[in-house]
C-alpha cells in the first residue's frame, strides 16, 4: 500500500481496538506490519497481524506474508 493510501485510513480505524483482540489500539498493534513500518517478531504478532489484514481485507499483506 502506497503512503499516499496510507493517509486516508479512518481515524477511528486507529483508535478503535485491534481485531486481533489484543487489546491494544490497532494504531499501536497491527498497523505497523500492514503498512511496512515493522516486521512481526513472533509468530504469534504474525498470526494475529494476518487475522487483523483479513478483518480489513488487506489481501496484499496477506498474500505477501504467505509461505511460498
């Protein structure tokens, strides 16, 4: 995703609470990994940033993170 799509996601998207269920504002969660700021470190942060990708139907980050 381009940074110029990047500027208009909802803020309510941001500071609604992750659907990976963490907890944690999806601004401070998964949004990172969607937009190529951060990597998962775990497979559990990768498992739920894939959860989150397919809640926002963000198919490139689920294909891009798909085993080949």
């Amino acid at each position: 995703m381009s940074i110029h799509e990047e500027e208009h996601i909802p803020r309510e998207r941001e500071e609604s609470l992750c659907p990976c269920k963490s907890r944690f504002s999806y601004a401070e969660c998964c949004m990172p990994y969607h937009y190529g700021r951060a990597k998962p470190e775990t497979a559990e942060q990768l498992m739920r940033s894939r959860y989150s990708a397919y809640f926002f139907r963000l198919s490139d980050y689920l294909y891009e993170t798909t085993h080949p």
